[in-house]
C-alpha cells in the first residue's frame, strides 16, 4: 500500500511539459512550460484593436475572437516550444475561471478535446490562482506561506496562500477593481490604450502619470457612500473613478489639454496606489506576526506592471522586512505560461479533472479546496 501510493506520488512529481490554455477575457493564450521551471513558448493573439473603438472590452466580439484564434494560437505555441504535442505535453492545464462565461468555454471545450483525444490528464486551473502561483515558476526559493496581493482587471484581492488550493481572502474591493479603475479614468481622459503586450489602458495612464505633478489635485482617499463596509480591511475603487469625473465637470476641466491629463493621472494614481497600501500594511500587520509570521509577498496580476506601485511596495517591503516577488512585467499580464505552470503544481499535488467539467464564470478563491 505504502509502496503503491510512493508510486501514484512519484507519477506526479515526474511530470515533464504542460501545455496552458486562457481565454478567460480578452486576449487568446497558449504557453508551454516545464516543471523544471523552463519556458517553452508563450504565444498570444491580443484583442485590443477589437475592444479600444468600443471603449472597453465587449463579451461577445472577445468570444468570437477566440474562436478564430486559438486553434492557430495552439500550433503556434507547440511549433515554437519545438515539442511532439502526443510524446512531450504530459498534462494539458486550462483556466476553468473566473471569467466571462463564453470566451472560459471556447478554452475548455478546445482543451478538453485536446486532452481527451491525447490521453492526456486535464487541469481546469483558477486564473487568479495562477496569477498568485507565476511567482514559483520564475523563483524556486518561494516557498509557502506568503502573502498575495492581485491586483487586475477583474479583481483587487489581498490572500495569505497557505499552500497550493488554499487561499485565505483578507480583503478584497467592495466595487470596481484597481484595473477597473485605472481603464474608466483612461476613458474619461480620452487616453489611447498602449499597443501590443505593454498593458493596454492601464499602461496609457502609468505613462501620463509618470509625466504629471500628483499634488495639482487632491482626491480623498478612500471614497466610497458606505464607509461602514470600508471599517476592516476592505477596498473601494469606485468612488475615486466618479470623483476624477465630477472634478472634470465642476472645473470644466479641458481632458485634451496634455498637462490637465497628466496632473489627473498622476493624481488619480496616488490616491488609488495610497489606497491600497493603506490596506496591505494592515493585512501584513495581521499576518506578519505570532505564530504565523509570514514574511514573504507576492504582487502579480496586470495591474502589478506598474512602476509606481512596484516602487511603493518595494518600500514597504523594506519596512516590514519582507521578500517581495513580481513575475516580469509580461507574465503579469494574462497568458498561456501562468495557466500551464498552475496545472503544473496541481497536478503534483494530485488535483486532476475529469473531462466533463465546466466553466465557473464567478469562482471566489477561498472556495478552492
Ligand atoms: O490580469 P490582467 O491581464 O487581466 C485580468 O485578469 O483582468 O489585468 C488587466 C488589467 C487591465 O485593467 C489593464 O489596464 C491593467 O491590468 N494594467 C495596468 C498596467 N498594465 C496593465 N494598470 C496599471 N498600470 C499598468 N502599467
Ligand atoms: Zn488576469
């Protein structure tokens, strides 16, 4: 019995390639990665040309725009990573969710037939957790527990990972997400997104920002109606992306006028990164203590590309006595490679899927396990 089990664990810990699918928003990705921890192919087709005339992303033109490219996107993430996809991919690794419910469904039908007709195992892979996990496959070193801020377009979470499968939420936002934020403020400044892999709308706004004088306007922080639900650690986004409007329109503020746009980005920026370190240092004050005395963070998710808040959390990092670990800036961003390294880890701790499960569309972490 001891014999059989040592087998069924080795099994796991053998694995060679996983090959990662995401299509949980906007942009269709394919990464190959082993658990040796090297990167075979990170392969993307971005939607941004399709979602920027719109003004933001729109589910069905992002559903369909997977549909297209992700058979071709798959090739090209095996033909670049050089692999037999029947004789090298051992495990095939999709994001199950959160996400929007169609464009989650193109990557899992895609990647259950895949697996299926490969005999191959299949992982349906939480996206947050894998933004919380990228960290591991770039630094060996970090090992568990840790404390995870994810900051992204969809989400604003602050986690103690105990362990892969296990997250503890100690706060999250009421409303809108940090990403949420930054991409209206971008919109009501009639920003274009930056092009290709650098970000998008978001990026747009750390640009002007990094140009402007933050104190020319002064947005409390935080501001929400319900300040009771703001007592603990929770976070709101919403109510400082209605001030920078109500400001524009009560000053008649001129948003094509350049330095109107970088004093307001800059502004709206601090107060946003204030915010949520305001809430950090009082989760880390939490955990960073007593018997638990988690020393390490982790910051990952797209809105962690940005330099100004890389700088803040580096400071405060310091003051806690923290390691601090962000994947490089591209694998902050959503792709393939995060999905592919998350199936990684599950599969070694055993959590494989059966090929007929579906998409979670709202999936909170904390429910994993
Ligand atoms: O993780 P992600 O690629 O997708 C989701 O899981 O939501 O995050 C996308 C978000 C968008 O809101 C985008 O504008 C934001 O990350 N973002 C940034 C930067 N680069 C991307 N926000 C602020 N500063 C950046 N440099
Ligand atoms: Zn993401």
């Amino acid at each position: 019995m001891i014999a059989h089990s040592l087998v069924d664990r080795l099994q796991f810990f053998l694995i060679g390639h996983a090959l990662g699918i995401e299509t949980s928003c906007d942009d269709t990705a394919v990464g190959i990665v082993t658990s040796s921890r090297v990167i075979l192919s990170d392969c993307i087709h971005l939607q941004s040309h399709l979602h920027e005339p719109k003004g933001g992303i729109v589910p069905t033109l992002a559903m369909v725009s997977h549909r297209k490219s992700l058979p071709t996107v798959i090739r090209d993430a095996v033909e670049k990573a050089r692999v037999d996809v029947l004789r090298d991919v051992d495990i095939i690794a999709v994001t199950r969710g959160p996400g929007l419910g169609p464009c989650l469904g193109v990557g899992v039908d895609a990647a259950k037939s895949l697996a299926c007709v490969l005999r191959k195992p299949i992982i349906g892979v939480h996206h947050m957790e894998a933004h919380a996990l990228t960290p591991r496959l770039l630094n060996p070193l970090l090992s568990f527990p840790y404390l995870t801020l994810l900051i992204s377009g969809g989400h604003t979470l602050i986690l103690l990972t105990r362990r892969v499968n296990t997250h503890t939420i100690l706060s999250t936002t009421i409303d809108d997400s940090i990403g949420e934020a930054f991409d209206k403020v971008t919109r009501l400044l009639n920003l274009p997104w930056l092009p290709g892999r650098s970000g998008g709308p978001g990026a747009t706004l750390e640009r002007y920002a990094s140009l402007g004088d933050a104190s020319k306007y002064n947005f409390p922080i935080p501001m929400t109606k319900d300040k009771s639900q703001l007592q603990n650690s929770n976070m709101s986004f919403s109510g400082l992306k209605t001030a920078v409007k109500y400001l524009i329109e009560e000053e008649k503020l001129d948003v094509e006028d350049e330095e109107v746009r970088r004093d307001l980005a800059a502004a709206f920026q601090y107060a946003a990164v204030e915010h949520l370190i305001g809430k950090l240092r009082l989760c880390i004050k939490e955990c960073c203590k007593g018997e638990l005395d988690v020393r390490k963070l982790v910051c990952s998710g797209g809105v962690a590309r940005n330099g100004f808040i890389r700088e803040r959390l580096n400071k405060l990092a310091m003051e806690y006595d923290l390691e601090l670990f962000f994947p490089p800036p591209e694998l902050c961003t959503d792709n393939g490679v995060m999905i592919a390294w998350a199936g990684i880890e599950r599969y070694q701790c055993g959590l494989i899927d059966d090929y007929f499960f579906e998409q979670i569309p709202k999936w909170p972490i904390d429910s994993l396990g």
